[in-house]
C-alpha cells in the first residue's frame, strides 16, 4: 500500500491507532461512496462491520492508489449509500 509522510504521521493519532491496513485496503477496492476533491484528491467510504458498523474513509491522491488519510467519519450517513 502506497502511503503519503503526512498519512503516516496521522495513522500515530489515538483514534487511528487500530485501523489495520487491510480495512483501509477494503475501502479502496470496495467503496459504497466515492466522490473526487476539487483538488484531484479522492474519498471513499465503507462500512467496517469489525468496527461497528462505522464508516472509515479513505483520501488518496489523483493517482487513485497513494493513501492519505484514513478515519472514522463519525459524520457519515448510511443514508447516502
């Protein structure tokens, strides 16, 4: 999994700390919500039952593959699926 300096400065947060690499890769492959920045950048959403059922979203950068930022968003609604 390619990574961006600042992802892996966040992934050290508390909050960041126990999402493995493979959740994030889920996400990647396997989205339910994707939209693009205005900057290029990309999100994407999935639900992570081994999580709760709460919605992790992933930033890549424009190539689609570099990482740079993973999260719970605590502001998504399964209503948008």
């Amino acid at each position: 999994m390619k990574t961006t300096t600042y992802f892996e400065s966040r992934r050290r947060l508390p909050d960041r700390t126990d999402i493995p690499d493979s959740w994030i890769e889920h996400v990647v492959r396997n989205p339910v919500v994707m939209e693009t920045q205005s900057d290029g950048r990309i999100r994407k959403w999935g639900r992570i039952d081994d999580a709760g059922g709460r919605y992790l979203r992933v930033v890549l950068l424009e190539d689609g593959e570099t990482v740079h930022n993973a999260f719970f968003d605590r502001g998504f609604r399964e209503l948008r699926e």
